[in-house]
C-alpha cells in the first residue's frame, strides 16, 4: 500500500512542478508561488526537509513578484517546521534556511532580511547553537545631505554613495 500512495504523491507533485514551472517561465510569479504553497502543504504531512524546500521555491517566486511581506510569511513558516525537529542542527538545512535572507537582500528587502535572520538567530539560540548573523547596520539619513534625494536601502556598515550626486554618505 506505501507504494502505490508513493508513487501517486510524485506524480501529484511532478504536475504541481510542471504548473508552477509552467507560470514561471510566462513571468506569473504569484501563481507559481501559490502552487509551492499548494505543494509545501501536502509535503509538510511526511518531511520536514520537502516543506522547507517546497517554502523556499514560494519564497523565492513572491521575491520575483514584489511581494516581500508573502515570500517572509513562507521563509518563516519554513524555519518555524525546522525549528520544531533536529533539522536545524544540520548545517545544510540551516545554510538553505539562512540562504533566504542573502535572497531577501538581493531583492532589495533588507529589513525583510534582517527580521527574518533576526529569528534565525533565535531559533539557533533555542538549540544552543551559534548565530549566523550579525544584523547591526550603520545608521544612515533618507535623504542625501548635498542634494536632498532619496537614499536607497543599503546593506552595510561603512557608507553608501548617492546614485543622484555621487557623495559618498558615511554610517552615524
């Protein structure tokens, strides 16, 4: 019995891959994220590690959509499941949990990112692990001094440089 429902699973989750591959590749990235969900939820009855990766493809399909509020909602449904289980005391799944908030970033969501490896670090410190993260940024205005434009998000420390005027805005 185990498999012929093994056997009907993959092939359930072989046409939810090709739908959501399908939305993909014509730049409907909501729909496909909405199929991983779909996906993540039945994979979440028998393996933790399916979900997870089920949550990362959502998350990173609500990334390409600009919808950063849905894609943490995945990212932290998934490292809530892996929290729960030893999972999270296996440096792979940890490096594909944390791997989500260098995504948060490179789409340009950086208080996305830094919440999201915030709660990493808590879900580490709650199995005696180590943080992954040091989330303490410089502090920088909204506007550039010289010119009063608008300043972009930056991920860093040190400084940042005003894409309207060039000057080069040091962290306080």
């Amino acid at each position: 019995m185990g498999f012929f429902l093994d056997f009907k699973r993959n092939r359930h989750r072989r046409r939810a891959w090709q739908e959501a591959y399908a939305h993909k590749r014509a730049r409907k990235f909501c729909e496909a994220a909405k199929v991983y969900e779909r996906i993540a939820a039945e994979s979440l009855e028998y393996n933790e590690l399916i979900y997870e990766g089920d949550c990362h493809d959502a998350v990173l399909c609500w990334l390409k959509a600009g919808q950063p509020e849905m894609a943490l909602r995945n990212a932290r449904d998934a490292l809530k499941v892996i929290a729960k289980t030893d999972w999270l005391k296996d440096s792979n799944t940890t490096d594909d949990i944390c791997k989500m908030v260098g995504e948060f970033y490179e789409a340009g969501y950086a208080p996305a990112a830094d919440s999201f490896a915030n709660e990493i670090n808590a879900a580490l410190a709650a199995h005696q692990l180590p943080p992954r993260f040091d989330t303490k940024h410089g502090k920088f205005p909204s506007v550039c001094p010289q010119c009063g434009g608008a300043l972009p998000s930056a991920y860093t420390d040190v400084s940042l440089t005003c894409p309207f005027c060039g000057t080069v805005i040091h962290a306080e």
